[in-house]
C-alpha cells in the first residue's frame, strides 16, 4: 500500500510539473526545411512578405523577394500591405510605390471597410511613415470591432492599431477584453490551446498579444497560457504545406521568444537515464522555443535519492553549466541502482514558463567481477566436499560425476566501484549439451554474506531436468542486472555426466508440430422440444372464439346497421376500420413492428377523422 501511494505521488507531481511544460521546439532541421519551403514559394507580394519575415537568414532570399515585390498590384490595399512589409524587411531591395498607391489605402479608410482592409491600409501607411488621424483611425477600429468580434477580426485589430503612433489603446483595450477572449480558447489535455483549431487565427492572436505587451509593458495572458498557445503552433510545424503556414509558425514563436516579460523554456535529460563511471554527468539542455541553449538560469538538484532505501545522497546542489547543465553524480560515489533527481530551474530575470520542477529517474550501473569461485563435487551422502578454486574467467579443468553425486560451486559478485559484494537480481548457472544443444538452467541463490552456492543433486536432477540424458555438457554462469555494464556470460567448465541407460529420443518440438492432431467435432445444442400440434390449433381456435362471441353478443344487444348512412365519410371511415385489421393481421405475418406504425400513422388518421365526422353526423340526427 505504501508503495502505491509513494507512486500515485510521484505521478500527480509529474503532472503537476508538466502540465504547462513546453512540449517541443524548432530544431535545426525543422528551421532548415521551413527556410527551404519560404525560398522556394516566393513568388509575389505576399509570399515575398511571408520569405521576409520568417526566414532566419533573409539574405539568402533577397534576390527572390526583391523580384516578387515587382508583381506588386498596386489596387490592392492586401497588395500593397505584404509588399510594404516586405521592403521594411529588405530595404536593400530598389522598389518604390507609385504616388496613388497612398490614395488606394486612404480610401480603405471609412466605416464600411472590413476590419482585414482596415488592417492592410493602416499598416502600408505606417510603413510608408504617413500621417495617420489617430483619433479618426481607432474610431474606425472600435466601430469595426463592435461588428466583427471574432478572435481573428480583434487580433487584427490590436495589430493595426500598435501601428498607430500616439495612439489611446485603453478603450480598444477594454472593447475586445483579451483577458476574456483567453479564456475561450479551446484546451486540450492541459497541454494545448487555440482556437477553433485553426492555426491562422490562434498564430494571429499571439502575434496581437505580444505586439500590444511591447507597447503596454505587460502581458495580457498568463505565461501558462502563452506556454499552451505555443505548444498548439509547435504541433502545427510537422503539417506546414504552404508560406502561409510556414510564416504564422514562424513569426509566432519568435514574438514568444524575443518577448521582454517572459521566457517559455524546454528542458530536457540529455545525458540519458543510465550513468556510470565513464559518464559520470546529469546532463540537462535548457533551450528556447527555436533550441537555443539558455545559459543564464539557475538550475539545481532539489535531492538525489536512492530508490531501494529513500536515501538522499545529493540536496541542494546547483549543475554547472559547460555546453549544458551538468551536475557530477559520480563524487558521492553512489551505489549502483535507480535514483531520483528532483531539479529545479529558476531566472532571476525574466519569468520562466514551460519548465520549473523537474522528476527524472537515473540508472547508476556499475562493473562487477566474480571472486572467490570454488568448483567441484561430492558423493550425495558425504558432508564435506574437495572444492578446486577457478579464477574468473579463466576455465576450470575437465569433471565428471554421476548419478550417485553432486556438483558444487560458490562464488561472490563484487561491485568494483565501491568494493562490496552485491547480489545482482539474476544469476544462473546454464548446462549445455554438446551432442543435442539440449539446456538445463539453475537458478544461483546466495546467502545472507552474499555468498552463492549452487549444488546440483544428479539423483533428482538426472531424470526432472537432464532428462538422464548422459554425455558432455558445458557449464556457464550467467550473471545481469538492470544496474551492471558488464554482464557476465562465463563459459567457467565442461562436464561429463554419466546417469545410466539413455533413454528412448522424443520427437522434437517441430516434428511434434506437424503430427496429425485428434479431429475436432463441434456438438450443436438440441433444440428445445416442440408443443405437440393440438395444442397449438387448441390456441389458435381459443384466439378466433371472441370473433364469433363478439357477434353473438352484439345480435342479442340488438346491435344493427339500421342508422348507418351511405356516403362518403362513412364508407371511408369503414374501409379505414377494415385496414386497421387488415394491417394488423399482415403486419403479424410479414411485416416487422416499425414498418406497422409506420403504415397506421397514415390509416389511422384518415380514420380518426372521417370516424369524427360521422360520429357528429349521428349525434345531430
């Protein structure tokens, strides 16, 4: 029970730590096929914009974008926005607008633009560096706004208004509430948030948060939120298909990355779980969204603990930082076994998301050695035994014994870091058959010295394991464990046994495969007995006797046909009456119940109400 809930605490820390843990970042080789993607798609205004902006090194694109910027159709405002955008970026390129293009975006400029074009042209004037009507501007945003409240409409909207200079962004602010539009992101697993699972409009809203904390000072969401937003983008960067795509990942996570409020972190466990002398390091890799290494934050071990016995042998030890976090392990010596590494990561700069506490469990291995080996045997009545000593790993010389003996070893597992004799979770001793390849394994038990001895009865063991198959056998030790780097595998000595008469060969497994197996015949269940026919018929006639009763009974009522008019409504209602049993009689024959109601919806109604109407007929005769 203790162990139960040792574990269930375990997992709900894990879950605790990771539950706003980044999940993954932009390694190199995500970089190198996105830059590729960004080269090979500029083709025009937008696309250059996109090459421009999400490319690490824009030089090697420059050439491309400089040409697409030509393609420029100066109508649009959409246009004209991209490629604007894209000269800021690459202002080496020789591209000037022509003079109307300013009045193509000013004419965006009114109540009934949409808030995309409201964008565009806002965002071509600023980087043209023209005046803009600050008050006139964010009227039109706010308006805007109050039309198309969309995640996506109010992103752009606090992206287009960052743009304008001196501009009051309290009351757009306070309009669009990002606080609340945060809260109805859509989250999945505690790990990811977006919105609507579309990839444009949640990369749109980080774009717009951290654009207005550059001009604010503060951040809107919270870091746990920013870590979720920025794990749904990573898990977007394996599906990216276009430049679009490409630049809404991209441009994203570097606004998260070059944010001044926070930084979102990956931390992960780079020297692997198994430690020894030769790698004595606890190596952790702290990195940004795009893999770059942070080597400015305080990492420590909170406690190394021992598995087998809850020793703490390392607390409170900080890791130094090489070309990662290291923290060397191997000084305290530490017995071979799992360990617990509890790590905390901290800045005294900016705040740390996606990373803090951190559970690793660590295999310590050690290299062991057998000593002490002693080989031999002894008549099974006899006490005392003539053991020769056999010196690992060399091979002892040739035995024999028989049925009427007993072969006996001991050895000690020595752990040669720290100089103890261990008993390593398996250890066997392995016979070998020279002459058929047959095995017979023992299992190696050591006392509470730790030391082994294996003792071999032939009497018994002739027959239940050996199979009284005589000949010469090879002998091994077999010596592992999770915690070893050097199993042993020790071919230690042949053995001839001699256990009488052989016995008779057995068919081997595979020929056993193939013989005839006994035929398989399937006994079906009897059916239940029948009720004999007349009772039956008895039934059926018991079911038709009310018919004729019926008709009995209403001829002494003097029931007749005598105030039945003949029209319409009246045969209707009859012919109605007549289907219902008609129906009722088919449907028990050959119709199933769903397909009956289905009929005497229609049947029945065309009866209810003709069956109404001459009933009123007869009560105002």
């Amino acid at each position: 029970m203790k162990n139960f809930e040792h574990f269930l605490v375990v997992v709900l820390l894990f879950n605790v730590c990771s539950a706003s843990s980044l999940i993954s970042v932009i390694s190199s080789s995500d970089s190198s096929r996105i830059n590729l993607l960004l080269q090979n798609a500029v083709s025009n205004s937008e696309t250059a914009f996109y090459g421009a902006a999400g490319l690490s090194d824009e030089s090697e694109a420059n050439a491309a974008i400089c040409d697409a910027l030509k393609t420029c159709d100066v109508t649009s405002v959409a246009d004209l926005a991209f490629a604007s955008s894209a000269l800021k970026l690459v202002p080496s390129c020789d591209f000037a607008f022509p003079a109307d293009a300013v009045d193509t975006a000013n004419q965006q400029l009114n109540e009934e633009s949409s808030l995309k074009n409201l964008y565009h042209a806002i965002t071509f004037l600023a980087n043209q560096g023209q005046n803009l009507d600050t008050e006139s501007v964010m009227s039109l945003l706010t308006a805007a706004v109050k039309s198309d409240n969309s995640v996506l409409a109010s992103s752009r909207a606090i992206l287009a208004a960052v743009q304008v200079p001196d501009a009051t962004l309290e009351p757009l602010v306070n309009l669009i509430d990002i606080e609340d539009v945060a809260a109805q992101a859509d989250e999945v697993d505690s790990k990811y948030l977006h919105f609507e699972n579309d990839l444009e409009t949640t990369a749109t809203f980080i774009n717009a948060v951290f654009s207005l904390s550059e001009v604010t000072g503060s951040l809107a969401i919270s870091g746990e939120q920013v870590t979720m937003l920025a794990n749904y983008v990573l898990r977007s960067k394996t599906s990216i298909g276009s430049a679009k795509e490409a630049f809404l990942v991209m441009s994203s996570l570097k606004n998260i990355a070059s944010s001044k409020i926070l930084t979102v972190a990956k931390a992960d466990l780079v020297s692997g779980r198994s430690l020894s002398e030769a790698r004595p390091n606890v190596k952790i890799s702290v990195v940004d969204v795009f893999s770059r290494p942070l080597d400015k934050l305080t990492v420590k071990a909170e406690s190394v603990t021992r598995v087998s016995d809850s020793e703490v042998i390392i607390s409170n030890t900080p890791f130094n930082f090489v070309d990662s976090y290291q923290l060397l392990l191997w000084k305290n010596q530490p017995k071979s076994g799992f360990y617990d590494v509890s790590v905390g990561v901290s800045s005294a700069g900016l705040k740390l998301y996606g990373v803090s506490d951190l559970e690793y469990r660590v295999k310590v291995t050690t290299t062991i050695a057998v000593e002490d080996v002693e080989l031999g045997t002894r008549e099974k009545d006899q006490t005392d035994a003539s053991l020769s000593s056999v010196a690992f790993p060399e091979q002892a010389g040739d035995l024999s014994a028989d049925s009427q003996q007993k072969i006996i070893m001991k050895f000690r597992v020595k752990d040669l870091t720290d100089g103890t004799y261990i008993t390593p979770h398996q250890t066997f001793v392995r016979f070998v058959s020279k002459s058929t390849g047959q095995e017979v394994i023992f299992v190696a038990e050591p006392d509470k010295n730790g030391l082994y001895k294996f003792e071999v009865n032939l009497n018994t063991a002739s027959k239940e394991q050996f199979n009284s198959a005589s000949g010469h056998y090879s002998v091994h030790l077999i010596v592992g464990d999770a915690s070893i780097s050097n199993p042993i595998f020790w071919h230690f000595a042949d053995v001839a046994l001699k256990f009488g008469s052989d016995p008779e060969p057995e068919a081997s497994a595979m020929e056993k495969l193939y013989d005839v197996k006994p035929e398989i015949k399937h006994m079906f269940r009897q059916p239940e007995p029948r009720p004999p026919a007349i009772l039956s018929q008895a039934f059926t006639v018991a079911c038709i006797l009310p018919i004729f009763l019926a008709f009995i009974l209403w001829s002494k009522v003097g029931a007749n046909l005598g105030n039945m008019k003949l029209n319409l409504k009246t045969i209707i209602f009859q012919l109605g009456i007549a289907g219902i049993f008609g129906l009722y009689v088919y449907g028990w024959v050959h119709l199933k119940m769903f397909v009956i109601i289905k009929y005497l919806v229609g049947i029945g109604s065309v009866t209810f109400v003709f069956g109404n109407a001459v009933l009123s007929d007869l009560a105002n005769s």
